[in-house]
C-alpha cells in the first residue's frame, strides 16, 4: 500500500503526461488464486470506483478477443484455463470469430442473466471489482438488436450448464 505522499508524488510525475491515472489495487480477477494478496473490495474495485456486488452480464465478453499461444480465442483476458473458448485464430479471422455464433450465444448466455451458469464465469468477480461498465440494466435491449442483428438464436445455448 503506498503511503498519501507516495500518491501524491506519483500523480505529479505522471499525471500531466496520460490521460488516466490510476494506482491499482490487487483484487481478485479469477477464481481461487491469490486470496492473501487481496485488497478489501466490499466498496471500491481495481481503479477505486465503486463496485456492484454482482452483475448478472460480464461486460468482457463484449469488449475483447484474447489470442493465446495456440490460437485458440476467449473473449476473456483471464481465462488461461480456456474455458470460454469462440474460435481460434489459426484457422479462422479475428472477424469471423467476433461475428460467429459461439461468442453470440456466450453473449445472449450473459445477458439472459446466466453467468452464473457458465463454466469459469460463474466463479469469476472481475466484472464487479475490475470493470466500470454495467450492462445489466440495458440487457433486455442489447438481447434483442443482438438476435435482431443475428439471428434468433432459439434452441439450446451450449454455454449454459444446467448441473
């Protein structure tokens, strides 16, 4: 933890010089690790903003696309486990792996409010302590200009476990 005039020093060196500035918190981004490291999070995340206890739609899998070293692509940039794996980069493009089904039916998984059903997600608070973003209330209105734009999505959603 630094100290109030470590802070101060570190906002006047570089304060002036980017466009945000944070010191970061060490919070907890995927399940089970690094418990005795952790800052109190009850209030604030990683970036000092105010946190919700849960959010039902995990704002990552609209923002990102994470390569790993075998080309295999989770809209996750904690999911080393490869849990939430859309596509792979060795044998589709970054496009068609953003507009395919599987990162599709992870989205309306997510905004049909079953995250706490999806392998990996369930267990993870990176949307809460490491995201401002909140989606949850504008859930229903993405979900339909998401089918709207592809599709109906009707039927099963592989990403959803129902144990």
């Amino acid at each position: 933890m630094l100290s109030e005039d470590e802070r101060r020093y570190f906002f006047e060196t570089f304060g002036n010089i980017c466009d945000k500035i944070y010191v970061e918190k060490i919070v907890q981004q995927w399940p089970r690790t690094q418990f005795d490291k952790q800052n109190d999070v009850e209030a604030t995340g990683m970036y000092g903003q105010g946190i919700k206890k849960y959010k039902k739609t995990c704002p990552f899998t609209f923002m990102y696309l994470q390569s790993n070293w075998d080309g295999t692509t989770s809209p996750c940039t904690l999911d080393w486990a490869k849990k939430v794996v859309v596509g792979n980069v060795k044998h589709e493009a970054v496009s068609d792996i953003w507009k395919g089904e599987r990162l599709r039916d992870l989205q309306v998984a997510q905004l049909q409010g079953h995250r706490d059903k999806i392998d990996f997600c369930n267990d993870c608070s990176a949307p809460m302590v490491c995201c401002k973003d909140d989606l949850d209330d504008h859930a229903e209105t993405i979900l339909e200009r998401i089918t709207n734009l592809r599709g109906s999505g009707d039927g099963p959603n592989p990403w959803i476990n129902s144990k």
